[in-house]
C-alpha cells in the first residue's frame, strides 16, 4: 500500500478505510485521522468523529467534510445537520500515532439483536456517575397564524415559549432562557426558518445559548360543534357556544346550544444551533382536541388553567412532547459553550457549575468561521468551518462561569471562540 506524506495525509483527513461485514452483522469498522498538533485531547475527538461519520454517511448516506492545514493546525468543516445517529454500540478499537498524526479504528455495531432497541444510539462525553451537562437553549417569540380563532388562548405566542421554558428548567440536561418577545424574523414578518441564521447567531452569542427554539401556531380552530340541551331553565354557563332563543326557548325550562366539541392544536417548530446558524430540528405537530374544547370566556386566561379542559390537555401533552424531542435532540450532540473573555493564560468560559462543568474537566477549544459558512444550494446552512486551537483544562468552577487554561494548541484563544466536551464512544 502506498505511504502519503505527511501533509498528504492531513490534507486527505477526510479520507479512511472502511470494512463492512457481512449484512445480517451489520459490523462497520472505520479509521479516522487526525493532526496532533492541536493536542491529543483533541485530535483523538477529532480522529473519532471522523470515523463515525464514515460509517454514518456509509449505513445512511450524505455529506462527506473535508479538512485541510492551516499553520500546522487541522481545520474542518462543521456540518451542523443534526446528530449523527446510529442504532447500535460504538468502541475504539485501537489508536497509534505516526508521523505526527493520530490514528484511531473504530468498530460500530448495529446490530444488538433485541438489546439494539435499548441502546442509546447517542455519543456521548464520557462522564463519571452523578455528572451531568445541561444544554443551554433559548425560546423566542411564536408566530400565530390565525389569531382571530384564538383570542380565548391569551397571548399565546410568548406564553408558550414561557411554558417551555419552565418545562425545560425541570430537567437536569437542559437550561431554558426565555425570550418570548423577541422574534427570530426581522419585523415579525414570516420568512423560510431558513433565512433566520444570523438572528439566531446574534441570539446565541447574547445570551450565551448553545441552542434556540422557535416556531409558530398554524392553526388553533374549532372544526366540530354539536347542540347542548340544557333543562329547568338553567342558565348559560359562559362557555363558548350559540345559544337559542326562539319561540318556546322557554318552555319547560329548555334551552338548547351549540357548542364546540372537537378542535385542532397545529404548530411547527426548529431548534437551531447558535454557531452556525443552521436548523437541527424541524418538526410539526398536529393534535385533535375532542369533548370540552370551549375555554370559559368569562374568565381571563392563565396558563395554569388549561388542565380543567380537554383541549387545554391537548395543549399540555404538546409542551411536553416538544421538550422531550428537544431535549432528545440536544443531548445526541456535543456540549458546547463560548470563551467569554481571555485575560492572559486564564479563559473564561460562560458556562459553570450549573451547566454541570468541573474542576479538572477537559476540553477541546476550537475557532469558528461563520463569514464563511457552508451553505446548500436552496441556502440553507449546513454548518461553518471550524479550526481546532486545542484543548483546556478547567480549573475554577463558579456557578454561571469557568476558569480554564490551554494546555496544548499554539494558536491564541479569543473572546467568542467556543469549547466542547470530547464524544467519546463507549
């Protein structure tokens, strides 16, 4: 076999080796490369990421990144698409170091029989019992499409996001900021969720977010009415309907009335990553509401009130469904937080004790590129090029910061650079 040079070999670090076994074992093995000079923190994440996206793009399909040098440190391309997600288990094989690069094999299985289904098909960093990484996200403004079928919902274009927010701060793994009143599009006009990815860098890097959620409310309509009879002249009970009061309205005491018996709940919503810019999740939910779908009118809304109704249920089991497929999300990728400031060899991270970080933690510190972000040809934002400076130890923990030094890379760190925990299979 033929032996590349060194700047061969950190030019083509895209390039690997890949052996497929045979289908009923579904056993992928990969070898991905890395450049040292950045540290072996970094380089072994960088070597292992490699390999799993061989085997991702190879068992699934998609988008290959490439990688080049730049003074003597590696520089790749983040495709932001969303987790690279994989049934099965992942180990490391082995590992050697030649020439000044890292080299590390990989083998993932997926096939684990009647186990596969319990297996978390997420890496993640490697973290000792009780450790925890909480993912920051912040929630905006949520465009309502049809506001005159919902004026009995309140302003539910920035409670809802309210009420993620609190749905979200219940969890260990996610930090929810609220910003409800802000809305990713200029204006609050409507545009492809595409065309937000500056707004959303802007969010991200104010509010020191590694994610942001945003979405609308299609459609929040009565689609189904039927009669009410009422007896002995009871009166109407200030729910939504049309009453009637006609000739013998009165006798006996009868009223009759319709009201609404089945309603919609439609909502579409996108979790983007605050680096790049780019969507990682888009998702749209449609539910039926069926029985006592008619809020009281009588009353001013609150939140706390849609459990004494079935549609207000419906819109409960949709809060809880969004966080979950969030949350889901969120932890299938690496966390990742900005250097806020750097004063001499000392870095400040805005991440501390509340986003789960520690006291000797290590990890890989990494410049962006957004003026150059790699884009599709529709325009969305697949991701921006990344140059890997090297990786840090933390030694100061404080709750909402940390203290960290460099330990490897030669280029310097500034303000605005970001750090992430190593993936480590496991």
């Amino acid at each position: 076999m033929m032996r590349l040079s060194r700047s061969m070999r950190a030019a083509c670090w895209a390039a690997f080796v890949l052996w497929l076994q045979p289908a009923v074992a579904e056993v992928y093995q990969a070898e991905g490369i890395a450049s040292l000079e950045a540290g072996g923190v970094a380089a072994r994440e960088a070597a292992i990421q490699d390999a799993l996206r061989q085997i991702a793009i190879t068992h699934q399909g998609g988008l290959v990144a490439s990688s080049n040098m730049v003074a003597g440190l590696q520089t790749q391309e983040s495709l932001m698409l969303g987790p690279l997600t994989l049934p099965g288990r992942t180990r490391v094989l082995s590992e050697s170091r030649r020439e000044g690069l890292l080299f590390v094999r990989v083998e993932h299985d997926t096939d684990g029989g009647e186990d596969s289904k319990q297996l978390d098909p997420c890496q993640r960093a490697a973290m000792p019992p009780g450790r925890f990484l909480a993912r920051r996200i912040v929630t905006t403004y949520f465009q309502l499409e049809r506001p005159t079928v919902a004026g009995d919902l309140g302003s539910i274009a920035t409670w809802f996001p309210g009420d993620l927010v609190r749905l979200f701060n219940q969890r260990r793994d996610t930090q929810a900021l609220y910003a409800g009143g802000i809305s990713i599009f200029p204006g609050g006009v409507m545009r492809e969720a595409s065309a937000a990815a500056d707004t959303v860098r802007d969010i991200g890097k104010r509010e020191a977010a590694q994610f942001v959620l945003a979405g609308r409310i299609i459609d929040t309509s009565v689609l189904r009415q039927a009669p009410r009879l009422g007896a002995f002249g009871s009166a109407p009970d200030g729910r939504q309907g049309s009453y009637y009061q006609g000739p013998f309205a009165g006798l006996l005491g009868l009223s009759l009335k319709q009201v609404p018996i089945e309603r919609r709940f439609e909502l579409e919503y996108w979790l983007y990553d605050t680096l790049s810019g780019g969507i990682l999740l888009r998702d749209n939910l449609l539910r039926h509401a069926h029985g006592d779908v008619g809020p009281l009118s009588q009353r001013v809304f609150a939140a706390g009130d849609l459990a004494q109704n079935d549609y207000g249920q419906v819109i409960i089991q949709t809060l809880n469904e969004v966080v979950d497929k969030v949350s889901s999300a969120v932890q299938c990728l690496p966390f990742a937080t900005r250097v806020s400031r750097v004063e001499g060899d000392r870095i400040y991270l805005s991440a501390g004790a509340l986003d789960g970080l520690a006291v000797r933690d290590r990890l890989v510190v990494y410049k962006p590129r957004p003026a150059t972000e790699i884009r599709r040809l529709d325009g969305a934002v697949l991701g921006v090029p990344e140059q890997q400076l090297g990786d840090i130890e933390i030694e100061q923990v404080q709750p909402r910061f940390a203290v960290a030094r460099l330990r490897n890379g030669k280029l310097k760190v500034d303000a605005g650079d970001w750090v992430r925990f190593p993936v480590i299979p496991r």
